[in-house]
C-alpha cells in the first residue's frame, strides 16, 4: 500500500496556463464559450503538456508554494510595450475573506507582471463574488443617482457608508463597505503606476454611486454580463455616460473555479493531474486536505494596430489546508 504525501502544514498552490494562444497571434474574436470552459480546458492542457512523469518533476515546491506546473522561461512580449493594450481580471472568489484581497490582488498582479516582463498593466477589472447584474435592480429614476442624492427612492444620502435601503437585493451594507476597502487597494495600485485604469464588472447604477461617492480615483470600465437579453437598460447607460465609464459586455462566470473544479483537475484519475489524493483519502499518492480556491485572474495582451491577441492566459490561486 503506497503511502500518504507528508504536507503537515498549510500549502499556497498557484496554477497556471502559459500562453493560451497557440503556436501564433490570433485576431481577436466573439468567443461564445463561458470563461471557466477555457480556464479548466486551459490548465488541463498545461499540465497535460508538462506531466510527463512524477509529480516531483514537473512541479516545483517553494518553502509553503506549489508552482503547477514549474514555470517556464517566456520570452515577452514580442514588440514594445507601448504596442499593446494589456487587461487583467481578477476574480475574487467565494468563501475568501474580504480583509485578504488586497494580498491576493498584489499577488495576482505580480504574477502577470512576471509573465509578460512588464512592469504596469493598461486596465485591471475585479470581479467580486456574490455581485451579479440584474436588470431588475435598475431604477428609472435617473436624477437620483448621483453622489450627492439618494439612490433608488431611498430616504439616505450616498455617502461614504451605506443604507440597506439603497442596495440591490442581494447585497447588505456589510458587503458594499468592503467592496469599498477593496476598491481603495486598485486605487493605490493606480497611484503607484502599476495599473493605468480601474474597471469593475457587474455593477448597477446603484453600487457604482456608493463607490464613486467613496472613490478618489473613478472606473473606467463597468464590465455587464447581459446574459439573455441582450441590452443594457437604459438607466445604466445614462448613469455610465454621465460619469465617463465605459460599458463593456462579456461572458465570465462570477465563481469561475469551484472547489469541486479545481480538485478535479488536480486529484487522480484520467482527467487529475494527480497532484492531490483521493478526497477523504488517507492513503495513496499526492498531496492531503481541503483545497480552497482563493483567486483567478486572466490576462489578454492585444497589439493595439492590428487588434491582434498575442499573449492570454490564466493564473489561479487555492490553499490546501491539512485535514
């Protein structure tokens, strides 16, 4: 009987996916596929890709860090930064404290930054879990959504804190004040240089007036996942064109890697990397314990002139807690 891999402690993995591209730039089109169908077709191909032999080969343990697979030499970008439009998404993911995104942000960062040798991105977009556009929370009342009035017929200015009255359905004032904290780590990073612009996704007229009223620094681009109908109520656009934020669409899931996902693709069997044992297993090869995702962020590089991607990949972040 072959024994349990000792990890005693608490264990860091971060996954990636290398440049997703292929052998060549590709023109840069529609994609109809949700986001996480790539990210875990994405990773899977990695590893498939460096999985040649045993775990200990094509994965490199750093002191608390697994790297999954060990990280290969990249050459860049191709051309000048100054050719290039660079976005990153950063989904913060269920179940993560709110007080450790400002970490998980620089670490997610950084590890692009490193990919790509660059030392500033042109766009960072955060996703936060539990926030989803409904179009329903939309108020035709436009002349209340402004920083200084109320928002959606409530009785409480927007101020730096928050009515419950004022919010969406599924959001407590709890939840928007630390979206708030959060947002002032995007707007340091901004001060730094490191981002050149701040975007959200999924936010209403409504949650994007509690942040600019908290805001030093505005967004730039409010991401809108329009799902089924296709059209972005009117209140949202009027909001957003009054305060200079652009509407984008697109096709990301919020909670874009289970945990169930992620251990799928790292436990055994002929779809796992086997880098984890059988859940509940206290027996066998691989790593034991709980895996808990804690962040996803992607990246797209796209040479400005042409409309060109020339670099996109994923990076993911989880904690293996012994059990």
């Amino acid at each position: 009987m072959t024994s349990a891999t000792p990890n005693p402690a608490a264990m860091n993995i971060i996954l990636s996916t290398s440049n997703i591209m292929g052998n060549g730039p590709s023109i840069l089109a529609r994609n109809s596929s949700k986001s996480n169908a790539e990210l875990t077709a994405s990773l899977r191909a990695n590893f498939d890709s460096a999985n040649t032999s045993s775990r200990n080969s094509w994965t490199t343990q750093e002191d608390a860090k697994l790297l999954v697979p060990t990280p290969r030499p990249t050459p860049g970008l191709a051309e000048d930064r100054d050719a290039y439009d660079i976005t990153v998404k950063l989904f913060y993911l269920p179940h993560t404290p709110p007080t450790a995104r400002c970490q998980h942000t620089r670490d997610a960062l950084q590890c692009v930054l490193d990919e790509l040798h660059i030392t500033h991105v042109d766009l960072l977009i955060v996703s936060f879990p539990g926030i989803t556009f409904d179009a329903d929370d939309e108020s035709d009342d436009l002349e209340e959504l402004t920083p200084n009035s109320t928002v959606s017929g409530s009785t409480s200015p927007v101020t730096n804190g928050t009515s419950s009255t004022d919010l969406p359905t599924n959001d407590t004032p709890e939840h928007m004040d630390s979206v708030v904290r959060t947002y002032r780590t995007l707007e340091a990073l901004h001060d730094a240089g490191v981002t050149r612009a701040i975007g959200l996704s999924e936010f209403g007229t409504q949650r994007l007036a509690h942040v600019l009223a908290a805001a030093r620094i505005a967004p730039s681009v409010d991401q809108i996942n329009v799902r089924d109908c296709c059209v972005v109520p009117r209140p949202l656009i009027v909001y957003a064109k009054e305060k200079k934020i652009e509407l984008l669409t697109h096709n990301d899931c919020t909670d874009i890697l289970p945990e169930g996902t992620l251990r799928e693709l790292l436990g055994p069997g002929e779809t796992g990397a086997g880098v984890l044992a059988a859940k509940g297993s206290a027996v066998g090869p691989g790593l034991h314990g709980e895996v808990r995702p804690l962040w996803v962020v992607k990246y797209t590089a796209v040479v400005k002139n042409r409309g060109v991607v020339e670099n996109k990949g994923y990076f993911a972040a989880a904690d293996l807690v012994p059990t």
